[in-house]
C-alpha cells in the first residue's frame, strides 16, 4: 500500500478537525490524547512503541477508539469511521517503520480501501458541516496538492474545497 508522510500529516490535520464533532467529552479526551501520540509518532526520531499505538485503536480493557466508535450513538458514525481509519493507518505506517514482520490482524487487513473509506467518509461529513469546511479553508491547498499521492486522494474533494474559498 502506497502511504507516506504528507499523506499521514494531511489526514492528522483533517482528522484533528473532528474532535469537536464528537458528544461524549470522556470519548473526546481520549481521542484528542491519541491523536497528539499519533503525532509524536509521525516524527522521524519517534520512539514510541507502534504496539502503544495499536493499543489505543483496540484493546480488551475497552478504553479504546473502536470501543468508543461502537458505545458512542450520539456522534455522527462518520466522524468515528474518520478517526479509526486514520488510526489504524498510522499504526500501519509506524509498524512498517518499525520493521515488524508480524501485525495484528485489524492492521494487516490496512490497503487502498482503508484511505478510499476515509476520503468517502470525509466527504460525506463536509456536505453536512460549513464548520469543518470553514476549517479547511485555513489548509495550504497548493501546498498539499503537489503530492501526487494526495492529489490521487483528496485531488476532487480539495479542489471543492478551495473552489469555496
């Protein structure tokens, strides 16, 4: 699967955005903190451990984002299909770096369709919500659609957005 930095920084950005969106503020805590780790991990001197990460996304404690994804019945699910997607791309990516051979099985399952969902989902929630596109408008769109990757993606969906700037 094709995945690199920008892309994973562009969708942390987009996914950042959605936090508001989100009922239940223990959820919201949770994600918000997950994101920021999420983060740190992007960082090419990261030391944080991709299981920490995976952790997360899924556990049996069920303090987790796909646990929240299915309690949470007041927050759109879309905003929830973002968030995990998201997620388990960046575990992905940062067990690729990490080099391990063996994944767990909701991260092994990562391809195309895990990025095609999200940009689906995304948009989706764009034509319901001026707030998330207002947020948007904020992006270095011309920066951001450089990337052959991300224009592949978000190409149609960025395009909308600056067209409403």
């Amino acid at each position: 699967m094709k995945c690199n930095d920008s892309l994973l920084y562009l969708l942390q950005e987009l996914t950042f955005n959605l936090v508001d969106l989100i009922s239940h503020i223990e959820y919201k805590d949770f994600v918000l903190d997950s994101l920021k780790l999420a983060n740190q991990s992007l960082d090419q001197d990261s030391k944080i451990c991709p299981d920490i990460l995976y952790r997360r996304l899924e556990n049996v404690d069920e303090k987790d984002i796909l646990t929240f994804m299915e309690l949470d019945k007041e927050t759109d699910p879309l905003v929830w299909s973002c968030i995990a997607n998201y997620f388990v791309l960046v575990c992905y990516h940062s067990y690729q770096h990490s080099g391990e051979k063996y994944l767990p099985q909701t991260i092994e399952s990562v391809d195309e369709d895990t990025i095609e969902a999200y940009v689906l989902s995304y948009q989706q929630l764009l034509g319901e919500n001026n707030q998330l596109v207002d947020q948007l408008s904020t992006l270095d769109l011309e920066q951001v659609l450089k990337d052959p990757l991300i224009d592949n993606y978000f190409g149609d969906l960025l395009q909308e957005i600056k067209l409403k700037q």
